[in-house]
C-alpha cells in the first residue's frame, strides 16, 4: 500500500469553530506523516474548509458533524458528491457524551485511508467452527480514549498493526499497536470492538467487544458510521451534497 492522498477536513459542525478545528488538523497530518504512514506505508495531504466553505475537488472528506442522527440533514451522506470516499467523526455526539472528538476525528481519518471503501477483510480459519472474516479497522480495537496519546497538545486514536491481523504471532513477539496496550492478534483493549463475519452464513456482521466496556458506550452502530456502512449494500450509498444550513 503506498500513495498520497488529499483529504480535506470540513467544518460542518455548530459545535465547533474554525479555531477549534484547525489545530486538530495539524495534529492529524504529524500523525498521519510520521506514524500511520512509517507502519502502513500510505500517506495523505491534509488540508482544513473552514465553516461554510466549498472543499476542493478530486479530494476525499472528513467532515467534522454534529450528531449522528442527523448526518442526512446536514447533507453528508455515504461518499463525496464525485464518488469518493468520506469519513465523519460526530462532534456533538462525542462532547456530549464526554469523549475527545479529536481521537474520534483520527480514528475516522485513519481507518478510512487504510480501506476506504469499507471492503476489506481478513479471513481466518478457526481451529473448530466455520471460518470468520474480521473487518479491517485499525483502531476499534483500541478505540478508547484512555489508550489515545497527544501530538501538540491534541489527543489522538492508538492504531493497531499489520500484526494484530496476522493469526501465526505468537502473544508478546511483536508489536501489535503503537501505544502497545495489545500484546497479541485479535486482542480488543477494554472498550475496544471490532466486525466479523461468520462464514457460516447466519447473522451477518457481528460486533465483538471487549469483556470491559466503558459506561455510556454505544451499543449500536452511529447512522452513517463506518460499522453502519458496511453492513449496507453498496448499491445503497449516496453521494454527498454541500447544502446551507
């Protein structure tokens, strides 16, 4: 995987202002530079549309939105109005609740550079039972804010590796996540979750968590989450339109 891809960070938010924002993109591009893309080899230019403003073609998003429910309203549906990938991190939703929007708004970034059509899988083989596929989503493992870290003053989502897929490592071999809170493949941090598929054919995509759940934690998907997109047909999603509020 390699490329450099520009993504503009966008202010739908009524939550936030430009202010607010502008210093988490910053944190977002170090983080982006200088951590995701030396252990998964892609980078991405970001750039910040401030409130009201048009982004760019030929550009993906991240939109910074307010509450979930009402992602459709504001405009912001499933990908850009040109097709391309979005991701959202829902501010009022997270400062309402007492989380960091920022590790919310890292989380998004990174996991949608790293598949940004909500696609990728990993198969594994199980030992007894039909085969399961995981969801290739680098920081629901270890999405709390707790195993976050700050870049400038700005916290950010802990990400895991390449290794946290790969069955064959043994507990303790490797690293597994950059702050190094998981010590082996397919362990969930405390609060931490991720998508599987059992091949069996029965009950679609589940959602494994880990045995210690924070309080207050969702137990459902977001509407226009990623976790919520990928259990929609594709055919399903809609293109974007920038509308006045």
């Amino acid at each position: 995987m390699s490329g450099n891809i520009a993504v503009a960070v966008i202010n739908a938010s009524t939550v936030l202002t430009d202010d607010a924002i502008a210093p988490v993109v910053k944190a977002l591009q170090t983080q982006v530079s200088e951590h995701l893309s030396s252990v998964w080899g892609i980078g991405a230019t970001l750039s910040f549309v401030p409130h009201g403003a048009t982004p760019p073609a030929g550009v993906w998003w991240l939109s910074i939105l307010d509450n979930s429910d009402q992602a459709g309203l504001l405009g912001y549906h499933d990908l850009t109005p040109e097709g391309l990938p979005l991701g959202k991190a829902f501010a009022g939703s997270d400062i309402a609740s007492g989380y960091q929007w920022s590790v919310t708004a890292s989380h998004e970034l990174l996991e949608m550079l790293i598949d940004p059509d909500i696609n990728r899988t990993v198969f594994i083989q199980r030992p007894a039972g039909a085969p399961i596929l995981y969801s290739f989503e680098i920081c629901d493992p270890c999405e709390a804010d707790q195993y976050g870290y700050p870049i400038e003053g700005i916290l950010v989502s802990d990400f895991v590796f390449p290794s946290w897929f790969e069955s064959f490592r043994a507990a303790g071999s490797t690293q597994f996540d950059l702050m190094q809170h998981i010590k082996q493949p397919f362990e969930l941090a405390a609060g931490g979750y991720i998508g599987v598929y059992e091949m069996s054919g029965a009950g679609g995509w589940q959602q494994l968590n880990a045995q210690t759940m924070p309080q207050g934690h969702p137990p459902r998907a977001p509407v226009g989450s990623r976790r919520e997109r990928r259990r929609a047909r594709r055919e399903h999603w809609q293109r974007s339109e920038l509308r006045s509020r």
